[in-house]
C-alpha cells in the first residue's frame, strides 16, 4: 500500500518536528500479532510472511525516512526474542537500522530486568541523545504504557529527571481493539487522522516447529 504524497505529509507532521526519538514495541505494534505467544521461531520467517506481518507496509519506507533525512532516533523494545525480530526486520531490508545491543531491547539480548520504563531509559541512553530531547514511545499494551506512566511526571509534559540527562518522554497508546487495524498505522497512530476499518490480508503465521527446546538467542 503506497500513500501519494507520504513524504509530504511526513515532513510537515507535527511528531516528525517535535520528537528526537521513537521508540516502538514489537508485538502488536509492529507486527500485528505477538510473535513471542505465537511461538514463531527466526527459520519460519520467510520474507512474504514477514512483509504481510508488518502491521503498517509503509513501515519499512518510515523508518528510513526518520534515519536518512532527518537523523531521528529509532530503537525497538520487547519481551519477544531479539533473534525473532531480526528475522522479521532483515526480511524487510531494514538490517541496516536496527542492530542487537544498540537500539534492539528483547529478550536473550540483554537481560530482561528492572521495569519496561528502565529498559527504555537503557535505549534512550544507548543512542547519546542531547539533553532535554522529546521522546516518543508507541506500544499497544496498556500494562507497558501504565507502568512507564507512573514513573514519568506527566504533570509537568513528561519530564522525567535521570542521573546523567534529562528526557521528556512521552507514550501513544496503539488501539488493536478494531479487528481490521491491528498495530501501528501511519495515518491513526502518527498522524492522529481518525480511519474507518479497512480489510487486511489475514495474517496466518507459520507452522509451529516440533522442537521448541533449541535455544536461538544471540
């Protein structure tokens, strides 16, 4: 699905001028479905099904846009696999933008510890942002976005005070309660335009492999 005029509307969008950084969750967000409940190994991702998962196909042009031309910030937080969403995000060519250890937090990575708003303050500290920079987390589990929430003074437009910096993030919630618009979309989740439910090709993931007892981690 290609939108006329998408590099217009991204350069004069209001997200694109007011944050450094976006940081999005994998399951639900980026895919459409969890992955990680899904049991899908990284061998099972073949490029098809990868591109057919992306809940937004304008994804893979977005991400590139916000790195080449306008040096934003990217990075990638969950609780899935890292070797599992390297699967989806190298057969999506999008290798080059996303790399483990750098803006990748997933699980059998780095150790999964502390709450989902340390690990995002670890992402946010890994890509050297400047002070006082705007940050944009986009995630379609309210549990994540609660627990982010209470740690961040939303009083005072999100500023949150950390030992070496001071960042000022702010949270999209990603609504999959319509059946048809499941994960990130470009035009309800970055240009807040209200959308009507569009059909979607399903999303049939692919056959369970017997053995689950292999470890894939990096």
């Amino acid at each position: 699905m290609e939108h006329l005029g998408f590099e217009y509307r991204l350069r004069e969008s209001q997200k694109l001028k007011d944050y450094n950084m976006f940081i999005f969750d994998f399951d639900g967000t980026i895919i459409r479905f969890n992955a990680f409940m899904e049991n899908i190994f990284p061998e099972q991702v073949t490029s098809q099904h990868a591109k057919s998962a992306l809940a937004e196909p304008l994804f893979v042009k977005l991400v590139k846009e916000l790195v080449d031309k306008y040096n934003k910030k990217i990075a990638i937080i969950s609780n899935s696999y890292g070797s599992v969403i390297l699967a989806y995000i190298n057969k999506n060519n999008l290798s080059k933008y996303f790399k483990i250890g750098i803006n990748i937090y997933a699980r059998n990575t780095v150790p999964l510890i502390g709450s989902r708003y340390k690990r995002v303050i670890k992402l946010i500290e890994l890509a050297k942002i400047k002070k006082d920079s705007k940050i944009l987390v986009f995630d379609d589990n309210e549990r994540n976005i609660s627990t982010i929430k209470k740690r961040v003074n939303l009083l005072s437009t999100g500023v949150q005070n950390t030992v070496k910096n001071q960042y000022y993030i702010e949270l999209h919630h990603i609504d999959n309660t319509k059946r048809n618009n499941k994960g990130f979309n470009f035009e309800k989740d970055w240009l807040n335009i209200e959308i009507n439910e569009r059909k979607r090709d399903k999303v049939i993931p692919p056959r369970k492999l017997k053995d689950y007892s292999r470890d894939y981690s990096n």
